[in-house]
C-alpha cells in the first residue's frame, strides 16, 4: 500500500472523529442532566484524542496515544433497541451515543478487514477496540439509567 492510500485512510479516519466529536458536543447541549453532560463531554474528548492520534500518525509521529487493552463486554444493547430520534429522557442521550459508538466500532472494523496485516490495520483494529469501549460505558450507562435499582432487589 502506498503513502497515498494510506494518507487517504486516515484522512477518511480522521473526518470520522471530527463528526463524532461534534455529535457528542450537540447532544452534550440537548441534555439538561450534569452527569450525561459529563459523559458526552468525556467522549467527545475521546474523539478528539483519537483525532490527534491520527493526525499525528499521519505526520509521521508514532505512539503519542497509548489504547488500552482491556476486555469488553458488548451489552448488544444498541443492536436489540432502536435510535431514538430525539432525547426525550436521559437515558435516551446514551441509546444515541450507543448506536453512535456501534457504528464507529463496524467502521473501522470493516476498514481494517481490508487491509492486509501492517501498521495501518493494526491502528484501526486498535481504534475500532476503542469505540467498542465507549460503546461498553454508555450502554453500562443506560441500562442503570432505564432500569434503575430499586429497594426490593
């Protein structure tokens, strides 16, 4: 794969993290609640780290972002609930970060299943594992926000 091709992944990598980071800071204004302000706030942020990521690859500066590798645990909770089409309740801002997250995630996994081994797929099975994360917190996030615990168990 030559420097072009490459140069034209990330870019198109790159304008993903742009969109959702100015996803969760439009969501971030639409809600009221201080703890999922936080929470869009804290994933836009995470976009953001990803954007400069990126762009640092692209420049030729490698490792400035450490990914963590952790386990996940996939709630499927956005695969079996449908996208609200606006926040009606708190625990619809994280269904929309969920969904937003799933479909980063299937992103860059379709993207890294055509490349062949190297850096390039590597980097974005390691984004794509990231996504996954965030997609872990929020749905963790509304399944406590949707049925919260009671007294009785």
């Amino acid at each position: 794969m030559n420097d072009k091709d490459i140069d034209a992944i990330l870019d198109l990598a790159i304008a993903k993290e742009e969109e959702a980071y100015a996803f969760y800071r439009e969501l971030e204004s639409q809600v009221n609640d201080d703890t999922i302000k936080e929470t869009m706030a804290f994933l836009a942020g995470e976009e953001e780290k990803h954007k400069a990521f990126l762009n640092d690859y692209k420049n030729g500066n490698y490792g400035t972002i450490q990914f963590r590798t952790t386990d996940v645990t996939d709630y499927k909770i956005a695969e079996h609930l449908e996208t609200p089409d606006v926040v009606t309740k708190n625990e619809d801002a994280y269904l929309l970060a969920a969904h937003r997250e799933m479909e980063s995630y299937q992103f860059y996994t379709a993207l890294a299943d055509i490349h062949p081994e190297g850096e390039v797929k590597t980097i974005l099975r390691q984004i794509a594992a990231e996504e996954l994360k965030h997609k872990e917190k929020v749905e963790y996030l509304y399944s406590n926000a949707a049925f919260p615990q009671t007294d009785g168990g």
